[in-house]
C-alpha cells in the first residue's frame, strides 16, 4: 500500500504565496518522509488536482471544475462530460456509483462507475425542504464536501452549514466565512444532523466510531454510531483528507496551515502543510511528515501499490 497526497494551491488569491507552477499537486509520499511528485498532473488544473477515487475498472480524478476518468489497462486518459462542476472537492465510489461533491453548486452527483453515466443529482435545498432554491448571490451554502456511508448503511453527506445558511462577518476589509454549524445530512430523506462543528472535512469511519475534522479547530471529533460525541482529539493544522490503514493500524491525517485571512479570525493558530501520523492504538503516539510544493492538503489516500505504480507510469 502506498499514501497518495493530492496539494494545490490556495482557491483564494489573498491566500496565495506562490505559482501554479510550483506546486507539486499529487505525490505519492512514503512513511520515511520521502514524497515523490507524479509529474503527469501538473498539466492540470488551474489550482491543482482536488480529489481521486478507484475502482477496478476505472480511476478518477478533479482538478474542480472537470472530471477526468483513468483506464488501468490501457492508462489511457480521458474527460468526462459532466455539465456545471464547480469546486469538486471528495468523491468515492460507493456501491459501483461514483458520488461526486459538487460544492460550489451545493449539490451531489451519482454516476454509475462503469457506464460514466450521470444516475442522480441532488440539490440539497431541495432535499432538505428550503424553499427559494440557490441564491445567485450565494451558491455555496450548505458546502457540501464529502458523500460516505454510514455504520447503518446509509448515504450521508457532510456540510459545514447544516441549515443551509452561511453567514459571513468583515475583519480586517476581508469577507470571512462564520463556521461553528457543522454537520451530515442523510442522502435518503435530507435528515439533519447538527454537529456545531467548525469547517468539518473527511468522515472516516475508524471502527465502530466516525472520525471527522473539526478543522477550524484544529481537531477530530469523535463519534459513536449515534452521532454521540465521544472524544476529541487535537491536530497540527487545518484538516482536510484522511485515511486509514486498518492493517496498520495507522489513520493517516492531511493538514493544510490556516489560510492567511483567517488569521486572527480562528481560536486555532496552526501553520504546517503536510500529513500527521497517528497510531490506533496511542492516539498521543503521533508524528508529522511535512510536505513542500502545495499551498493546501486537498485529499489524503491509502492506495494498492498496482494503483501507485500505474499512476507512476502515465505519460504526456
């Protein structure tokens, strides 16, 4: 198995430091610290790549605005046509089905993983009875950022607003987005679970419990099957992108430094881009491998080494 990173540069100009060509955006980093850049990505995106899923018979790849599908045989790369992706960030294949968030649009989208047929979007204002549809002036309300399914088999999205209103305060002449109402909503019939959790990013089911990055606190909140909270456990950074290694037992965490605006905006004050390490079983036991060429962690990915080396061997 291998740790695939996927890195880009920060969406906002006011947050940026460097170049797009400077960015390394998807690396496949070893746990020594060794992170080797696969050079093939860096033709797309205007940021970077945002999110990667896998199947047996296709890979998939965003850089946020497009869809690009992997064939492993023949490594043969193509787009696919999907109308008004805006801001992708995870998608996974789930039960043969690719579900994509589509979080600029405030929506999910469902293709079957073999034909590449789009099967379902759903809007989440409908799904969840807010009448008025999408404001033009705010399209990203809910900010939906990831489909999974849950211990009781059911498809649940997380958002970071879960009333579907976001609201934002001026500091310092910058528009800063208010966090603190963080949630999941059930795919099934737009139930609402709060969670008052700050900027959440990456479900990962660990066990019979859901760990989740409350990241503008710095943390992963725990909880049990019920949505019950059941502990909280402190990070380096910004998280965003998770993985577990079951065989290991190793949860791999992606960690972003709090993006320039928000400085002084956050209680949380933390400044390092990179993966930290935790061990299942010492959860105090925990090590940070630190990453150059990106701006931000987008996504963080145990892979089969198959998968790593055909990556490795895509050519322009």
């Amino acid at each position: 198995m291998k740790l695939l990173i996927l890195g880009s540069m920060s969406a906002n100009v006011a947050d940026r430091s460097g170049s797009r060509k400077a960015i390394k955006s998807v690396q496949l980093l070893s746990l020594d610290g060794h992170a080797q850049n696969i050079p093939y990505f860096d033709q797309f995106g205007e940021l970077g790549i945002s999110s990667f899923a896998w199947s047996e018979r296709q890979w998939f790849f965003s850089s946020g605005k497009d869809l690009y599908a992997i064939d492993p045989m023949s490594k043969e790369v193509g787009e696919i046509d999907v109308a008004d992706l805006l801001d992708v960030h995870e998608m996974d294949v789930i039960d043969r089905r690719l579900w994509i968030s589509n979080t600029g649009s405030d929506e999910v989208i469902a293709l079957d993983a073999e034909s590449l047929l789009v099967k379902a979007r759903v809007q989440l204002r409908s799904l969840c009875g807010i009448g008025g549809g999408i404001a033009e002036e705010a399209i990203d309300k809910f900010h939906c950022n990831q489909v999974f399914k849950g211990l009781d088999g059911e498809l649940y999205c997380l958002v970071h607003h879960v009333n579907g209103k976001q609201f934002v305060k001026r500091v310092a002449a910058k528009l800063i987005k208010s966090q603190g109402n963080g949630g999941v909503v059930r795919l099934r019939d737009g139930k609402r679970i709060g969670l008052s959790l700050h900027a959440p990013h990456t479900v990962t089911v660990v066990g019979n419990e859901y760990w989740v990055f409350d990241s503008g606190k710095c943390a992963i909140n725990v909880y049990n099957q019920q949505w019950n909270f059941v502990r909280s456990i402190a990070t380096a950074a910004w998280g965003r992108g998770a993985a577990l290694d079951e065989v290991e037992g190793i949860f791999y965490a992606g960690m972003s430094a709090i993006r320039k605006r928000y400085l002084g905006a956050l209680s949380a004050s933390c400044d390092f881009n990179g993966v930290q390490v935790f061990s299942l079983m010492n959860v105090a036991d925990t090590r940070m491998i630190e990453l150059e060429g990106i701006e931000q962690v987008n996504n963080v990915y145990v892979i089969p080494d198959t998968v790593a080396e055909g990556l490795l061997s895509l050519s322009f």
